[in-house]
C-alpha cells in the first residue's frame, strides 16, 4: 500500500513540477499505511516530541498542513491524516459518520503507539476532532477548532439557515454523476466563495485536489462526509448529554471574514475553557489565506502549559 501512494503522488508532482515542491512535508517525515477500524488511513508523521494530530476538512487533504507541520515538528511529534475517505486513505462504502472516524484516529494513535495527544482541526476535522475529544477525554490534551460548526451543537440550526451551506443537504441519486469528469469546477465555488482573496488558494493548490478529489470514490466519500450530519447530530447531543462539556483547553479560531466569533460560540457550547481568535485577512481557508498568522496562532496556544 505504501509504494501505491508514494506512486500515486509521483504521478501528481510529474503532471505538475510544483506540486512536489508546494505539497512536500519536511525531511524527517515519512508515510505509513495504517490499517484501523476497517479501513486504511493514509498517514505522515513527523518531527519529535509530545504528539500532535492535524486534521484536515473538505476541499482538501492533509496536505494543507505543511506549513503547519513543519513549524510543530520542531518540538512535536506531528501526526497528519487524510480523512477516511479523502486524500491517499482508502474509500470504504460506509463508516462517514464522525463518531466512526474518531475511531480511525484512536486507531492511528494506537498503532503509533501514542496514548495522548493535541488535536488541530479545520472543517469536517472539526467535527471528527470533537467526537475524539468527547469520547476520549483522557487521550486528547488540547484541542483547536477552525472556522466550521459541529452538528447539533450550539447554533448549528441557525447556521443551516445560510444560503452558502447549500451543500451541506445536496444529495440524491445523481449528485456524483453531476460532477463527475467536472470535480474542479465543483470545488472551485468553494474555494472562491468562501476565501476572502480567492486568489490566495492558488492555481497550484487547486489543481493538486482537484486531482485527488478526481481519484475513483474520493467524490462518493466527499459527500457522505455530508450525508452522516444527521447522525453527527444524535451521537454529538448524547456526548454532551453524557460526559458534559469538554473540560480540555480549547482554542476556537474563526477566519475574519468566514466564521469569525461564531468559532466560540460554536467551541462555547461544547466546552468549559475556550480561548477566542481571529485569523486576520482570512475567509475560511485559512492555510491558504493566512499560514503564517494561523501557525502563530496555533503555536502559541499549544506552548502554553495545561
């Protein structure tokens, strides 16, 4: 599996040269194959340190987090997943609810032999991160939430109100025939509706997922990451209702002209001890718009004692 994906990425950096230098984790990382929970997550680790897990969202992979990890690495060990489904992991039919790939990421953390870590998250890694922290409360240490909702939790009716969540309940028989053979031009309303400079997710970076979201099933994966909210809902509402609120250090950061306060609101209703931050000159992708300022952002909460 492992010479599949590294071929696989070969094959993206030839058709494009800067993709492999755009896309490229820091000397030291390397790529595992872990076979968990009835799947296989494509996996980087890296760097050296109390562990960290950095959890992508839709419209991309874990690859956004290069920045981000080459930055943690200097005193971390950096664990960064493609999402069932996404990216190089393998696309089952089933298991998109966020309670089910919480379980993919307790996997990866046991076969890396890691009892504890911190968790970043963006978008539908959000949602996936707060099911880890409600149901491992002990394993998760800290916990950053980035410019997305979490179903059933806080203002999560109010927010399905707006026009620009449209795809959120996009569905039917013919959604992926719809696309199909047409993966770029669906993700770029995306990207370019929800960035503050749509300018900044460049050229390079568009064509990279474009590609990878092209990949037989990753479409298919792609909205039953939607499709599971309903039971995102149910199961989010009963870790509340059980264990109450996360007691865990959280940071809610939402980009300035994106989620902006909402994140902690969002983060308030799910935990005791949120921090609020704002991303400046950022819509919601915020690895794109603004790494540097999310890096320090990040960086800074983390280095704080717990």
């Amino acid at each position: 599996m492992l010479r599949l994906a590294t071929l696989a990425l070969a094959l993206l950096a030839f058709a494009s040269p800067a993709l492999a230098e755009s896309f490229a984790f820091p000397a030291g990382f390397t790529a595992r194959e872990i076979q968990t929970n009835g799947t296989t997550i494509h996996v980087r680790v890296g760097g050296k340190g109390p562990a960290v897990v950095l959890l992508h969202g839709y419209g991309e992979t874990g690859d956004m987090w290069v920045p981000m990890a080459a930055d943690l690495a200097r005193d971390h060990t950096v664990i960064v997943p493609d999402l069932r489904g996404m990216g190089l992991s393998t696309k089952p039919a089933g298991g998109y609810d966020k309670k089910t790939q919480a379980g993919d990421v307790a996997g990866v953390l046991d076969a890396l032999k890691v009892e504890r870590a911190d968790v970043v998250a963006h978008d539908i890694g959000n949602m996936v991160a707060f099911a880890f922290a409600a149901q491992h409360r002990t394993r998760a240490t800290r916990l950053v939430l980035i410019d997305a909702p979490l179903p059933g939790v806080g203002p999560w009716d109010e927010l399905l109100k707006n026009p620009l969540l449209w795809h959120f309940r996009f569905g039917g028989p013919d959604m992926e025939r719809l696309v199909a053979g047409r993966e770029r031009i669906y993700l770029d309303r995306f990207w370019n509706e929800f960035s503050a400079t749509p300018a900044k997710f460049t050229e390079a970076a568009r064509a990279h997922y474009a590609a990878l979201y092209a990949r037989p099933g990753a479409m298919h994966a792609g909205f039953a990451q939607f499709a599971g909210f309903d039971q995102d809902v149910i199961d989010n509402r009963a870790f509340l209702a059980a264990g109450g609120k996360l007691t865990l250090p959280v940071l809610a950061l939402g980009g300035s002209t994106s989620f902006g306060p909402t994140m902690a609101i969002v983060a308030r209703a799910a935990a005791d001890n949120v921090t609020e931050g704002i991303v400046p000159d950022s819509g919601h992708w915020i690895m794109e718009e603004n790494p540097a300022a999310t890096v320090k952002m990040v960086r800074a909460f983390l280095d704080k004692p717990v």
